[in-house]
DNA sequence: TTGCCCATGTAACGTGTTACATGATTAA
DNA sequence: TTAATCATGTAACACGTTACATGGGCAA
C-alpha cells in the first residue's frame, strides 16, 4: 500500500468532494471561509504548489474555461475520491493539535506584570467570543446549502461543535483570569 | 526596536526563565512533559540549532561542566530575561491556533462510512480524557515545586486550564458523537 | 481612471521533522 | 553484558509563509 500525503493535500481534497470545479483562487477562500476555523488557512503559492502535486499524481485534474479571460478549473478525479475515503477512514496523525500562545505566556507569568497578564487572558476570551460570533455569522449559509444537499449537513455539525469549542474556550479563559486575579501569590 | 524570534525561541527561553542550568536534552524533556500539553513538542535537533541560535544572540550562555563526562549547560543571561520579558507582555501572535483533524474528517463526512466516522469521533473522546489524565498525573510535581517556588505556580494554573479544556474537549466530541448517531440523514 | 477584487504564479526564506551517527553512563 | 537512557550533533527533506510580480475585469 502506497503512503499517506500530507493533510494538507486532503484538505484541498475535501473542498473539491462536493463536486464543485473550483479556481486554486476560490478554493483559498473556501479554506479560509470554513477551514480556517478549525484547521487551516494557507497561502495562496501553496494551494498551487499542492494543486501541481495532485495533478500529478492524477487526484485532481483541471481545464481551462473557454472565454475571454481564462482560468484553470479544478476538479477531482475517481482516484482522487478514493484516497480521500481512505483518508477519512484510516489515515494518520494526532486527533488535535494545539498551538497556545496565551497559556505559553501564561506559564512563564513571572516574567510579566499581573496585570498585563490578566489583560492577556482577558484578550483571550474576546477572541474566542469573536470566533464564535463567526461562526453564527457563516451557519445559515451553510445550513441553507445543506438543504439542497446532504453532504453538507457534516459541516454544520463541525460548526456546532465550533460553537461548542469556543463557547467553553471563552469560559476557561475567563475562569483562568479570575484565578489569577484570586491567587495573593502571583 | 528590534524584530521578533520565532515563538519555539520564546519558549525554549521561558524553560531557562526559573534560572535553572539545564542541557539541551534536559529542555527537550521539559518541553515534552509540560509545553507539548498546549503548545509544543521539539525534535532534539531543534533544541540544539535554536540554541546556537539564541547563544548568539546573547539571550542564553553555557558553560561545560567538569568531570569525567563533560556535559554543555545553558542558562539565561540577563539580556535574555529581558527578551522574554518584552515577549511576554507585548509579543504578537494569534491567541490559539488549532489543527483539528477529528474535525476535518468529520467535515468531510460524506466520503466515510458513518459507523467509521463515529468511532473516529468517540476515539477523540477517549484521547482527550487520556490528555486530561496525563495532566493530573503531573500535577502533584508542579505543586510541590510551586510551593517552594511561587513561579511556578503560573504552571499549576494552566494545567488546572487544561483539565478544563481536556473535559470540555471530551465532551464536545462526545457530543457530535451523539448528534452524528441521532442524524436520519447521515 | 482609479482602485479593488480576481487569478496565477515564482523565489527566497524560515521552521520543523526524520533519518542517521556516535559514544558514554547506568540499571537490569 | 545487554539494553535503556543520557547527550550531542549533522544532513536531507518536507512544509509553510512572505514578498514579489503580473495582468484582466469591473465598479465607483
């Protein structure tokens, strides 16, 4: 059996499963849209850089519109599907990875003011209720889509648990700014 | 006024901010027991190249031990404490960021299977008590530390954020777990 | 006609992992 | 004495971002 691609690849993948034929163009700003909010937002030179690889490895292939001004279209092929589903079901890697600056600062607190660590976490919970007010802003899309076709009702689940995740990331956030508040020793 | 390091740069100082000498082999299992719960988890070889950097810098400094094994211990200089300072307080970066493959797999549900792609989720649930476990097996060690040193006790209050995040993480999953099972359309 | 969005890239750089290599010390 | 852990690296590769460059279409 032949190796895994970088997740990466299958996230590109995943946005050309629905059947769409998408521009590299308009596939950054699906990621950035939905992806974004619980896995990633890449730069434009990669969405083409990983677009060039899975075109050579047959998982996508694209045309050019015909028309005065041409663009590239891409859609997925039969074995471009295939290794998806063999992604989602049996590929590899971490369940979730986290990257979180505010508990790093927080860890090294006694290398700042309390104050302006409690300002940290503070930011902190406005950030996480901004993220979630995204996310209520991007569902009726969504749900509306899901309407017409099934394959989206998944997303709207990740966009529950979206508001779940930063509902609870916003409270913790805010429990751990009133400890620091609380705690005489720091 | 000078630019930013990278934030791995940040981190690898904050491990040497409880003034501690320590070799790179040491940080690195420092990083793996407490930074890799909510932020990072270096190669050796990391280690080592953002040392060189850092030394240069002037932010760290090292000396070799005597002895029949001659061994490299780096400490935090001054200028280094002030680095890690200004990073602290005023550094840039995005509050949290996130790589959620549960929640890709589950965005792309309609390529998998749904049985499949449920046990994918209750597996979440299962590593995220694990992670929360991992935490409280921990804990004890910090707080006998924090309590001869009250810098440290910024550490117990983010592991006691991370038994808040852990829980709130198993329980989302399990969450979308049920609504994937409850869902007539998927 | 000016400026914004659409669309497509390249080049350089920085970060980070994996594989490889070496050898000393220590515990079973 | 054998294996695990301690300790230190190098080299090659993979990933990802930033900066740069170009030009068409469209709306104010």
């Amino acid at each position: 059996m032949h190796d895994w691609l970088p997740t990466t690849s299958y996230a590109l993948l995943g946005l050309l499963s629905f059947d769409e034929e998408l521009t590299g163009y308009q596939l950054q700003r699906r990621a950035a849209a939905s992806l974004r909010h619980f896995f990633w937002s890449p730069a434009m030179s990669q969405i083409y850089a990983e677009l060039r690889r899975l075109e050579q490895l047959d998982l996508v292939a694209h045309r050019t519109t015909p028309g005065t001004r041409p663009r590239r279209v891409f859609r997925i092929t039969d074995a471009g599907r295939q290794e998806l589903r063999r992604w989602v079901a049996d590929g590899p890697g971490e369940p979730l990875v986290l990257k979180h600056l505010t508990c790093l600062r927080i860890f090294y607190g006694h290398m700042a003011d309390p104050g302006a660590l409690r300002a940290r976490a503070i930011e902190h919970v406005r950030w996480s209720e901004q993220a979630a007010a995204d996310l209520r802003r991007v569902r009726p899309g969504v749900q509306e889509r899901s309407r017409s076709d099934p394959r989206w009702r998944y997303a709207d689940h990740v966009i529950e648990w979206g508001l779940d995740y930063y509902a609870a990331e916003a409270a913790s956030a805010a429990r751990l700014a009133d400890r620091l508040a609380a705690d005489p020793d720091v």
